[in-house]
C-alpha cells in the first residue's frame, strides 16, 4: 500500500480524539486496524501507532487478542478526574501567579481571543481544541514537566467523559471563564485566580449528566467522516 503523504499518525490521533470528543464515536467501539487503515488509505503499522499514542492519553485501550477500544470512563471515574483537576489545577495557578512574565500573560490573551474567535464562528473542533489547550497552556507556563505530564492525561480523560456525559450540545469550557483567570493571573491574585478555576471546573463538571452512557455511533466510517 502506498500511504497519503499527508496522513500522519498525529492526524489520525487527532481525528479520532476529535470524533470522541465531538461525540460522533461511542465509547467501547471497536477500532480495527484493518477498517482504519481503509478509512485513512494507511497500512496497518500506521494505525497500530496511532492506536498506541490513543492509549498512552487514556483515551483507548488495546486488549491483547482482542483488540483497541474506545475507553469507557465510569461515573466514578469521571468524578475522580475532576476532583484531581482541582489539586493540580490549583497548584498550577499558585505557580504561575508568582511567576508570571509580560509575555506569559500576553500569550493567555492571545489563546483567549483565538477562543471567542472560534466561539463566534461556531467551530466546534476549534472550540474543542482551544478549551482544552488553555488549560495545557497554563500548566506549560508553570514551568513544571510534573504538572504539564498531569495535565495532559487530565485533559485528555476530562474530554473523554465530557464526550460520554455532557448534558448539553455545546462546550462550557469557554473564553470568557478563561479571560477571568487570566485577568487574575496578571495581577498576581492567587486567592481569585484559584476561586475562578474551582467555579470554572465546578460550572464544566454541573452540565454533566452523570448517569448514563450517551448513545453514540459504533459506525467508524460514519464517525470519522
């Protein structure tokens, strides 16, 4: 087989956390290599990479002799994600409050109004991205692997269920929330920066409906189109 130059294992990565998230792939789907590999017109070492980076974000689980699922986060799980979000997210605003720099802040900004841009546009992959990249974002600033490695895999989890869960047909996790923490920020206000993120988690985590797993696709071709 000859492979799409331009289908790398990072887009394929995106393009199914993106059908997740967007909720257009139902948790505990099967991906099979073979059927991914024709969506996509790459080999099977392709989707076998993609599939292991899936894994490592905590978004797929490869099962020996059977397979790679789409992860099926439990209530409690869900709960559990968002109560070690606060810690961390916490500590992450704790760091960058006392070390912030001009251009710290001005690249808030920046992701903020990259964020109403795609609100006002009504971008829903743009949305997605950005939501969860200003929280990516923040914890890069403060300066700590620890915290940056924590938050990826919260991020990644939180879109996750937020996928299987969420009560409502949009992202909350938006700029003006966002813009708040970052005026914060700016001013060295730990105390508020940290009050807005908990009622900023508390907000994302209240339109969950933790009850029930949503009826998605099992349809990969439809999911991924």
């Amino acid at each position: 087989m000859t492979e799409q130059a331009s289908v790398s294992t990072q887009q394929i990565v995106e393009k199914v956390w993106l059908s997740i998230a967007e909720r257009r792939l139902r948790p505990g789907v099967q991906l099979k290599e073979g059927q991914l590999a024709e969506i996509f017109d790459v080999s099977r070492a392709r989707i076998r990479q993609a599939l292991t980076a899936l894994e490592r974000e905590g978004l797929v689980t490869i099962i020996p002799n059977r397979g790679a699922f789409v992860c099926q986060p439990s209530v409690d799980e869900a709960r559990e994600v968002f109560f070690v979000r606060r810690s961390v997210e916490r500590c992450v605003i704790e760091r960058i409050c006392t070390s912030r720099s001009k251009a710290d802040v001005l690249r808030l900004r920046s992701h903020v109004a990259r964020e109403r841009v795609a609100n006002a546009n009504d971008a829903t992959t743009d949305i997605i991205k950005l939501s969860g990249g200003f929280h990516l974002l923040l914890a890069e600033l403060s300066g700590s692997d620890f915290l940056f490695g924590m938050m990826r895999d919260l991020i990644s989890r939180t879109s996750l269920i937020t996928a299987v869960y969420r009560n409502t047909a949009r992202f909350n996790c938006g700029p003006d929330e966002h813009d708040e923490i970052v005026e914060a920020i700016a001013a060295g206000d730990v105390e508020k920066a940290s009050r807005l993120m908990q009622h900023h988690l508390d907000h994302v985590e209240s339109e969950l409906d933790l009850r029930e797993v949503r009826d998605m696709s099992h349809d990969l071709k439809a999911a991924l189109a």
